[in-house]
C-alpha cells in the first residue's frame, strides 16, 4: 500500500557547516511502498563541492535513485548529480557544467527510490518496473531488461557514483521491449578522461493506475518537445505531483538535459536544455519525452493501457499464415449458429469478435442475433473483408445464401465486408433468418475474417524468397544488405499507411540527411543489424523488433500526427 507523509528532513553540507536557512531545512511529500519511496526536494546550491542528503523512509538492500529533472529558477544550464546511495540514504546537487561557477539559486526536484529487481504493480493489470545498475561510458552501451516486457517501457537513467570530476548526464536510445543503449555525455568543451561511471535505470511498462490513494502514470510524449517550452497534459488531475521525466531519444546529439516549469495538477512545461562551454548556440531538435507521474487523484483511472508515442502494444502476426479454428455448432433443431473467427487484420489494427454464438430460427424461436466485432489499437476508417463458410464437417448441415441475411451497425446490408468508419472501435453484425417453406436441420453458417496484408507479411514477401513461411538460410536474402533494407522499407511505408495517411511516402525526396522517411528506413534497418544472418530464431526475433521500431519511428516522424 502506498501512503503520503508530511516529513521536515535535515540536509547536511559536505563540511558540516550551516547553510542558509531556506537549504538546511526542506519539506517534502514522500511516497512510500515496499519496494520504492518517492518525494520532492527543494535547496539551492552554494558551491560546486556542496552535497545534501536524503534519509530514506525504509532500509533498502541495492537502490536506484532517479532524479530528475530539474525545475527551472535558475537560468544556468544545470542537471542533478547523485551519489553514496546506501541503504539508508543518498547524496545529490545541483550541479551546474563544469564551466560554470557551481553556485545555483533554489531548484525543486523530485525522486524515485526503488529496489533493484523486477517489480509487479499490486492491482496494475501487471504493469511492471524493472530497476538496475550497470556501468557505461561515452560510448553507447547495451542493456538488457532483466524480463523482456510486453510493450516498449518509458526509461528513466542516473549516473550514481562521482569517478570524474566533470558534470556528466545519461541519454538513452533505441528502447524496445527487450532492451535499450545507454551512454554518458560531459560538456562539448570538455578535454577531460572520459571515465566509466555507475549508472542506476528504472524501466515501468506505459500505463497507469490507482494505488491506495496515489495515482501513478508512465507515459511519453510524442517526438515533439524541443529547447522551446512545451506544455505537455497528464490526462488527470494528480494534486501536487511529483515528477520524473528524460529524452528517450537521441534525435539531437548535442549535449542536453531536461528542465521542468509551471508543473501544476495536471501538466507541465518541460523544454530541453544544451549545455554552452563551446558556443552560445542552444538549439536542440525534437525528442521524444518519457515520463512518470505520481499524486492524489480523486477519480482512480481505469487500469488500461495508455496511447504511447507509437503502437508498440500489438503483438505482432506470426511469419506463417494464420489457420481460423472454426467454432463448433450446437445441434439445436431448426437452427443456424452464427460464428465469428477472431482473425488480425494487421499490426496497428486488429479484429477480435465478442466471443458469443448464438442460435436462430425460422419460426419458433428468436429469428435474429448479433455477434459484434471490435478492433483495438487504430481509428482509421478500413473495410474488413469476409468470407461466409458452412460446417467444417462437409456432411452435416450448412446455411444456403438465402437461409440468413446480415446487416451492419447501419442497418445496411452486409455481402464481403464491414466498414468501420474513422473512430469506430466496434461494429455490430445481426443475423436475420429468413423464412421459407422447406423442413428446417441444424444448419450451420461461420463468418471468416480475413487476413489483411500485415506488417509481418510484407517483411515476409520480401525474405522468405524461398516461399517456406519462414525466415532462415535457405532463403536468398537471409543476410542481404539490400533486402533487409528493401524489407524495412516495406515496413515503414505500410506503418505509414496506416498511422500518417501516407504522407511521409508523399514528401519523400530521397535525401538521407533531410528525407524523414530515408531517415527512419535506415534506421529500422541499422536497429537490429546485429541479428541478420545469425541463425533463424534471431532473424525471425529481428522482424519482430524491426515491426515495433517502424511503427514507433513513423508514428514519432514530423509529418505524422498520429500522436497530436
């Protein structure tokens, strides 16, 4: 169970000494549960040498502390360093680039402290937080997730320890469900020893939900925050939150953190701040913003997944063709048993029925029933094609053309497919039996979704050259450089398709430095390169990957506005 507690805690200076009134004493809100607390600082900073601490609320055995970002009083570039985390306490400042003067006026900040290990939110629908340590340098680093998750987590990243004396920040990039690269950055100026520094992450399953009076949110931005101010919305009112938030990408390679303002119940300013020890300039590109939000909140969320940056959640179509497993008939005399095979249409919109069969009758009994059919994880406006089959078994009854009719939610007739209009989740199919004069059977009708092309099949159409159904060496294109990227390409442009209404394919120029759709092609293909050619499980694992990467880059692409 979480609780919230009005604590007045002590912060002590590296030299013992008083600070001033406003930095020795602080209050914070904590929240606390048995394997994390969290809370918000305010203090400023005297001196680059200066270090306060935090007294934990619970003896921990290996922590993570994650804190960040930082508001925004003070106009100098500055990110929050941490260390001597024990399992009673930790040590920060605010700790300004090494080419200023160290002194800071009062910032407020917030933090996370959770055990390292694999954690499962009580009453979440099994959203998980995943915390570790590992050690990088400038280098990019791959770590992988101690679990593989279901979908793609928000990721949160702190140096913890103090090997170099430069002021040093963590950028992550290329998150998926398995794992994600991790490095740090110290001012471009910089002729220093670049050293290896321990760095604690915290990975939480998008999502939200309602823990014993706290709310508690994951969620990320679409690839739109930059050094302009931006005001992103929380979807709620979370009362005074705490806040935790970083870059998920690494669109700008300058040297940047996050800075916070105007956070308020329901949102927050957040802009992206480069550091000036070698020029002036402080233009920063778009980056996609993960985030975690805590807080009172007096209408508990619904425990459901929320929209992310891109449809990372849908689970992809398998390589080989999809087989429908009819559904068996009841044999109730002078009936036909509607069925309805849950078939996916393809990766960003699929089709599931209401999993419901039901008898009709000519004359003794209901003459109509409705089975609905729902697609989760799109809006837009497709026609799903249908095929109307009789009984497996070719021996016993099935339904002749004029023994039913069907309609739509309309109430317009159905003959080979289902229109959803832009917006509609679910369409109602009613089954009308017609009456005639001939002796009535069981009879049997089933109505097949059918595939459409997915995001699988059109990678397949492309590798599986020697047509097995399978990715592997037998395949001529199995390592081919210009296959993959004609494969990747095929991805790109179907997710395209379906989530920007093709206008990344319609401003197209073919220039890799400016062409967003050259740009996120090559990208998908370099991904996972490391996998082709390897052995079959890895290739197969690759198109897996690749899926979710076309579908997270395009949906984050400047000329898509699937997540505005």
């Amino acid at each position: 169970m979480w609780w919230r507690a009005e604590v007045t805690q002590q912060i002590e200076a590296e030299s013992d000494a008083f600070i001033n009134a406003n930095a020795f004493f602080r209050t914070f809100s904590s929240v606390v549960t048995s394997f994390a607390e969290s809370g918000t600082v305010s203090t400023d900073q005297s001196s680059r040498t200066e270090w306060h601490t935090v007294e934990l609320n619970r003896r921990y055995t290996q922590p993570i502390v994650i804190m960040q970002p930082l508001s925004h009083r003070g106009s100098e570039p500055s990110t929050v360093r941490v260390q001597n985390v024990t399992n009673r306490s930790f040590q920060f400042k605010i700790d300004e680039w090494s080419y200023l003067d160290g002194a800071h006026i009062s910032e407020t900040i917030h933090y996370m402290v959770i055990e390292s290990g694999i954690h499962t939110m009580p009453n979440s629908g099994g959203m998980k937080l995943h915390a570790g340590l590992t050690d990088v340098n400038h280098s990019w680093s791959t770590v992988s997730f101690q679990e593989e998750f279901t979908r793609a987590p928000i990721v949160l990243s702190q140096v913890q320890s103090v090997v170099g004396g430069e002021t040093v920040i963590t950028r992550q990039r290329r998150i998926n469900r398995t794992q994600f690269e991790l490095r740090l950055q110290k001012s471009e100026a910089s002729n220093g020893a670049r050293s290896r520094e321990t760095v604690g992450y915290l990975a939480m399953m998008p999502g939200e939900t309602y823990l014993g009076g706290q709310a508690v949110k994951a969620g990320r931005t679409s690839n739109s925050v930059t050094h302009k101010p931006k005001k992103i919305n929380f979807g709620g009112d979370y009362g005074e939150p705490i806040l935790l938030a970083a870059m998920q990408t690494f669109d700008g390679p300058d040297v940047a953190g996050l800075r916070y303002e105007e956070l308020t119940a329901s949102s927050v300013t957040l802009f992206i701040e480069e550091e000036q020890s070698k020029d002036s300039e402080m233009n920063h590109t778009t980056e996609v913003i993960g985030y975690i939000v805590i807080g009172v909140n007096d209408d508990p969320p619904t425990v459901t997944p929320i929209p992310t940056s891109a449809p990372l959640a849908p689970t992809p179509l398998a390589p080989t063709p999809l087989t429908p497993t009819p559904l068996t008939p009841t044999a109730t005399p002078s009936q036909v048993t509607p069925t309805v095979t849950t078939v996916p249409e393809d990766q960003v919109l699929f089709i599931e029925e209401s999993d419901r069969e039901r008898g009709i009758y000519e004359k003794n009994g209901a003459q109509r029933t409705t089975v609905s059919v729902q697609r989760q994880g799109g809006t837009r406006a497709i026609n799903i094609a249908f095929t109307l089959l009789g009984h497996v078994d070719t021996t016993k009854g099935s339904a002749a053309p004029g023994d039913y009719i069907l309609r739509g939610s309309d109430g317009q007739l159905l003959t080979d497919s289902i229109p959803f209009k832009v917006g509609q989740t679910i369409h109602d199919i009613t089954i009308e039996a017609v009456v005639d004069e001939q002796i009535e059977v069981p009879e049997t009708l089933r109505i097949q979704l059918q595939n459409g092309q997915g995001m699988a099949d059109v990678y397949m159409n492309v590798m599986d050259s020697n047509s097995d159904g399978k990715i592997s060496s037998a395949d001529s294109s199995f390592s081919d450089d210009a296959k993959i990227r004609e494969a990747s390409a095929a991805l790109v442009d179907l997710a395209d398709d379906y989530l920007c209404t093709g206008r990344l394919q319609a401003n197209a120029t073919g220039d890799l430095q400016t062409d967003a759709r050259e740009i996120i092609i090559t990208g998908v293909k370099d991904a996972l390169a490391f996998r082709d050619g390897r052995n079959a499980t890895q290739s197969t694992r690759a198109l897996d990957d690749r899926i979710r990467e076309a579908l997270y880059l395009v949906a984050s692409a400047p000329h898509c506005t699937y997540m505005e």
